[in-house]
C-alpha cells in the first residue's frame, strides 16, 4: 500500500472490489496519493 485514498465521486469510502461485490461506480472513481478531500470538491459536481 503506498497511502493513498479511493472513493466514490460521491464520496462513499466505503467500496468493496471483492470475488462477492457487485458494486457499479456510475458516476466515477477518484484515487489520490494526497489532497483527497480538494479533489473530490473539486470534481464532485461534474456531471
């Protein structure tokens, strides 16, 4: 792990890529190595 962050563009933390997930991102994925939270303001409102 080298400490960075993944979210949903929604800003759900809490995502679940395992063999038993069925998780759908419609609206986007944001990973970050710092500034997570300026990011996600940032890019949140994009539709």
């Amino acid at each position: 792990s080298m400490g960075g962050l993944v979210t949903s563009l929604a800003g759900d933390a809490n995502l679940d890529f395992g063999p038993t997930g069925s998780m759908v991102l419609d609206k986007g994925l944001l990973t970050t190595m710092r500034n997570h939270q300026w990011y996600l303001d940032k890019f949140r409102h994009i539709q």
